[in-house]
C-alpha cells in the first residue's frame, strides 16, 4: 500500500501552488497523457498533471520533442482533464506554437485552454519569450517556465546533457528565472542543472521551482512511463523507479497469448 498523503481534497489551483512555497509544503509533479492514468495520478495525490510534450517521445514515438504537434497535444490533454477532480493541470505548448511571435503565442495558448479545459500552460525558454509569456499572462492564462535543459532546443544543445554547469550559464539562468518571475510565471521547472544551482533558485524567488534532476527544490517532476519503468532503456542518474511494469506489463501479456494459444483462454465461467 503506498504512503501518499492528500491533505486537502479541494482543486488545487494557482493561488494554492504559490502558497505551497511559503506554507513550507512540497510539490509533487507527474506527466500524464491519458484519461485512465490521468485519474490514478490525480487519487494518489499528485498535485500538478503535466501533460508533457514528452508525450512525443513515450505516447508517439518521435525521436525528440521538436515534431509533436499542437493537435496531438490537444488530444492528450483534454484525454487527461476529463481524469482529474483535484491536480492543476498543466499543458505544455509545443514546439513552434510560442517562438514566431507574441501575438502567435497568445492565439496557441488560447487554444490550448479552450479546448483542452487544462488550468495552465508551460513554455521553454528564458528573456527571449518573456515578451510572450507576459502577453498571455496578460490574457489570464497561468504560465509555468521552464529552464536549464530545454528539449524543444536539442538541436542546438546537441545532447542531453547536464546544463549550466560553468559559471556564466549559471548566471544568465538565474537572470532567466529572475525575468520569468517578473512576468508574472507562476514556478519554474528546472531540468537536468547542478544542485546548487537549484538551491539558489530556491532561494531567490519567491515562486517554486519544481526539479527534474536539479536535486532538492520545491517540488519534483517526473516523466510517467520513466517512474513506472515501463521504458527499460532510459536510466538517467536523477531517476527513481517506483516500478517494474515493463516486466508486469511483458509477463502478464505473454501469459494471455500463451492461454488463448492453448485455448485455457476463455474457460467456461468466460462466456455468455
Ligand atoms: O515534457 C515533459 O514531460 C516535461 C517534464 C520533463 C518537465 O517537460
């Protein structure tokens, strides 16, 4: 039986999110991208649903992040809102639907929240969009940031490294979060920096910052499939595996084709 806590029954909300911070109480992050799983995140007491674009990689099968579409993410999410009762749900916008323009940005943003009834949207990127983030948070939708490594930018990283490990990329995303806060964003997830680096975030702001192989922060996230360990072949050093389902999920099939294969399946009590 697990140990998760859901001290309060109520939505969560912005307001509350921010509240956590000062309240002292930490914040528990997951993807999810479907309505079944959206509603078991949501009963063992995750406070924020993102629905990540990492669904292009473990729901779509894309190599990276950059090809998933607006309408794909549109379908996952509004898949996941219909699952939830208590969590914020959190939207990524994709790749290409907040880089060309301000104005590009609120139209996607407004879509998102239109049809997918999520309570708010995440954006990669630090000075460059804050000219954007601050137009839709002027439209009323909540924006969560997002810095350090940012997958959307692959193809200019190269890899998928650890980020601003030198002393100037540390520097220009501190400025990044300081900047994201001032426009208004509501946390920031930091992906993949040294822990030191995300103490001083901590520290500074006074919006939460929700890690991702950042260390200590105040709140984590990760990516569903990799805690369920439904993905074998993904085992960054920030990972916890709460589960095996790859193998629960690998016998549990083969012992269905092996009883239709011998006919045990179905018996008598099987059928109408
Ligand atoms: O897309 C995603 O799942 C994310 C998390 C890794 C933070 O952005």
């Amino acid at each position: 039986m697990s140990a998760y806590l859901v001290e309060d029954n109520r939505k969560v909300t912005v307001p509350r999110v921010k509240a956590m911070k000062t309240e002292g109480k930490k914040i528990a992050m997951l993807t999810a991208y479907d309505f079944t799983t959206a509603g078991i995140v949501d009963h063992a007491g995750v406070d924020i649903i993102l629905v990540g674009d990492s669904a292009a990689n473990v729901m779509a099968g894309y190599p990276t992040t950059v090809p998933i579409s607006i309408e794909e993410m549109i379908v996952y999410a509004r898949s996941v809102v219909r699952g939830v009762q208590r969590a914020l749900v959190v939207c990524d916008m994709p790749f290409g639907t907040y880089q060309v323009s301000a104005e590009d940005g609120v139209r996607n943003a407004v879509r998102i929240m239109q049809a997918t009834g999520a309570d708010a949207v995440k954006m990669e990127g630090g000075e460059s969009i804050v000219p954007t983030v601050r137009r839709i948070i002027a439209t009323g939708i909540p924006v969560m940031g997002h810095l350090g490594l940012t997958p959307q930018s692959i193809n200019s990283f190269g890899t998928y490294g650890v980020r601003a490990r030198s002393q100037s990329e540390a520097d220009r995303l501190l400025e990044d979060a300081r900047l994201l806060e001032e426009a208004g964003c509501f946390a920031i997830v930091v992906e993949k920096i040294p822990a030191e680096l995300t103490s001083k975030l901590v520290d500074r702001l006074s919006i939460p910052i929700i890690g991702i192989g950042g260390g200590p922060a105040d709140g984590q996230v990760l990516v569903i499939d990799d805690l369920l360990g439904k993905n074998t072949s993904f085992s960054p050093k920030f990972l916890r595996r709460y589960a095996d389902l790859n193998t629960i999920m690998t016998n549990a099939i083969g012992n269905y084709v092996s009883d239709v294969k011998s006919g045990d399946f179905p018996n008598e009590q099987e059928h109408y």
